[in-house]
C-alpha cells in the first residue's frame, strides 16, 4: 500500500463573523458562534503542528479572516513555521494600517473577492454599504505592496453578464491571477440556487469570454475557471478528493476532510482541541470514511475516472442524491443525474428574493 502523504494546504476558518452577507456563501447554515472559536494559542499549536505533518500552504480564510484581531500575529507564526501563507478576503478591513504589519509578519499573498463590477449591484449582493469601493481600494493596495494578487469573481445568474467587464477590472487591477468561478451549490448557495443558477446560454457567454481571455492574456495572467457542475457531464475532484489533498479547521476547531462535511449526518469530526492533527489525518474514522476509491458505490468502482474526481463531491451526493456515498449527480452516470436538469429548469426567475447570509436567518422547515 502506498504510504499517506501530508496534506498538502491547510484551510483556517479562523472565523465565520463576516461584515458581508452574500447569499451564495458556501459556509454552513449554522454558523459557529465568536464564543466558540478557537483560541490565538490554539491555532498557533494547529500551524505548528501543520508544518511539522508536512503542510506546505497555510490558506486564511472564513468568514472573514481579518475580523480576527489576532490574524497578523497567526501569519507572523505561520511565516516562522515556514508554512506559505494565502490570505482569502473580501478585502473591506484591508485598510493602510493593516497592509504593513501584514507584510512584516510574512504574508506571501492575498485573494480577494468581488461580488460584480457595478457599485450598486455589488454592494446590494453584499449587503454592505461602500463595500465595492473599498475593495477597490484593497486590490490597488496589495498591488501596491508588491504582493501578488488574485482577483475572485463568482458567477451566478445576476452578475453573468458582466464577465467581460470583471476580466478587465481584474487586468486594470494588476491580478496575477484572475478567478472566475461558478457559484458552487453549498451552503447559502444551495439555499438560494433558484434565483442564482444561470442558464445555459449565460453560462456558455461566460466560457466564451474565459476562452477569449485566457488567449489574449496567456503568459501574462493566470485565468483559473471554476465550472458549474449542473451542466457538467462529469464531476470535479472536490478538494482533490476526501482526505487526500486539503485539512479544513473550522472556526471552532472541527478539523474537516471539507467545508461543507459537516452537513453529512452521522459523522463525528475530531476536534484539534482533543487531538493532534497526524492522528486526525492518518487515523481518524472522518478522514477514513471516504479517502481513495474502497468506499465507492458500483458505477465509480468500475470507472477509468476513480483515481481522476474521487467519485466526485460527498456532500453533494447528500444533498442532492440523499446518500453522502452515492456518486456525484453531477456524473451523468449516476441514476440521480436528472436532478440537476430539474434544477436549471426550475432556476428560471432572476427576480426572486435572495436570502442573505446571516446568523439567524434561516427559512422556516418547509418553507
Ligand atoms: Fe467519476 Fe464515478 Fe462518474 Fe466515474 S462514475 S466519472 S468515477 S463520478
Ligand atoms: Fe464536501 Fe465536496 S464539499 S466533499
């Protein structure tokens, strides 16, 4: 048998407080509260513990991470641990006083997120007031600093139209690397998929412009395109597969083979509180239960496509197929595939009332 290799990033969701309120965040409905988090000591033993099991990147994330008045102080230890530190941000906190201790601490490099090119509409799916121009304000910032930057729009049926103009902003704002990702259906965005899922003649303009984009400016920026699995044939690799590639800590200190796993009922994730991150990675039932290709239903077992996307995405089987070891319906293979066609044809009305993402604002059962 092949020995386990290390995992190769660490997500830190130091937080799940965020000034923002997108509703197609893919963090889980219940949100840990500020009280439960882990402490400043706790994650310095976590990236302590990350370098010495062999982690190579550390990815700051959340929420937002910058609500944390300890983040300066964490990327400080993560730099000492050796550990190559990725800050993920919607950039509103990213003020001048912030952008230096940063960089003195040892941050190799800044994500940030935008919600669309026009003030107005970004600010509205935002939910937070001169949000847009602040980002601005944080991308020019980083630039400025010398740091690479990577510039993240997430698409969804009311934005989609614009995927020219964010190519551009992204260009105009010096990005390194320019992220056009499809929302994924997790979370708050499988909450509000009918009013977010574009339809197939939006999502083909969008591949169109990514192409284009990606020819004109190939040498120069990276442009990644994160698909939409409802129109896909077959699955991603989600986290490059269960407990293979990425360890998620969350805010309160769950360790997470992925963002979204604790949706999966039944299971019982360790907590880096109780127990070291080696043992969570190499021992634990979690971690176990779905790595490699032992676990996987008939039609995946049989797949040249097993070792390539895993099977594809655990909690997407849940929530869509009702069976976490099922394949992804995202497959066409899989007997549930009709589900995501029910899905873009029921996505028809761009005018329904978004659920934002707030503690507490959760829909009645049924509703
Ligand atoms: Fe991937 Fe399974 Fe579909 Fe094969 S059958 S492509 S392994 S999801
Ligand atoms: Fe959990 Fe894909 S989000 S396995």
């Amino acid at each position: 048998m092949t020995p386990l290799a290390p995992p190769m990033a660490l997500i830190a969701e130091l937080t799940h407080r965020c000034p923002l309120q997108c509703s197609y965040c893919s963090n889980p409905l219940h949100l840990d509260a500020a009280r439960n988090e882990l402490q400043t000591r706790d994650w310095k033993n976590v990236l302590t513990e990350a370098a010495r099991l062999g982690v190579l990147q550390i990815h700051f994330s959340g929420g937002e991470p910058m609500a944390r008045p300890d983040l300066v102080e964490l990327v400080a230890h993560a730099s000492a641990s050796g550990l190559y530190i990725n800050l993920i941000t919607s950039g509103v906190l990213l003020t001048d006083a912030m952008m230096s201790p940063l960089l003195s601490a040892g941050i190799d490099h800044i994500q940030v997120s935008f919600q669309d090119t026009q003030e107005t509409s970004a600010d509205r799916f935002g939910g937070y007031h001169c949000g847009h121009a602040k980002k601005l304000e944080a991308a020019r910032r980083i630039r400025e600093s010398g740091l690479p930057l990577t510039a993240n729009f997430v698409i969804h049926k009311q934005n989609a139209a614009r995927i020219r103009e964010m190519l551009a902003l992204g260009e105009e704002l010096g990005a390194q690397r320019i992220e056009i990702a499809h929302t994924q259906y997790y979370g708050w965005a499988l909450l509000n998929r009918k009013a977010l899922l574009p339809s197939r003649a939006q999502l083909a303009l969008v591949t169109e412009a990514v192409i284009d984009a990606q020819a004109r400016l190939s040498g120069r920026i990276t442009i990644d395109y994160v698909v939409p699995d409802y129109y896909a044939e077959r699955p991603k690799a989600c986290m490059g597969g269960w407990g293979n590639r990425f360890i998620v800590i969350a805010p309160s200190g769950k360790a997470l083979p992925c963002h979204a796993a604790e949706s999966i009922p039944g299971m019982v994730f360790p907590s880096v509180r109780d127990t070291t991150l080696g043992e969570i990675w190499t021992a634990s039932d979690a971690f176990r239960k779905y790595r490699g290709t032992g676990w996987m239903p008939v039609t995946c077992r049989n797949c040249d496509r097993r070792e390539i996307d895993w099977g594809g995405c655990r909690c997407q089987a849940l929530a869509l197929a009702g069976d976490a070891g099922a394949t992804d319906p995202a497959c066409s293979l899989s007997p549930h595939h009709h589900v995501m066609h029910e899905a873009i044809a029921a996505a028809t009305d761009a005018a329904l009332d978004l659920i934002p993402r707030r503690p507490g604002l959760l829909p009645a059962q049924g509703a």
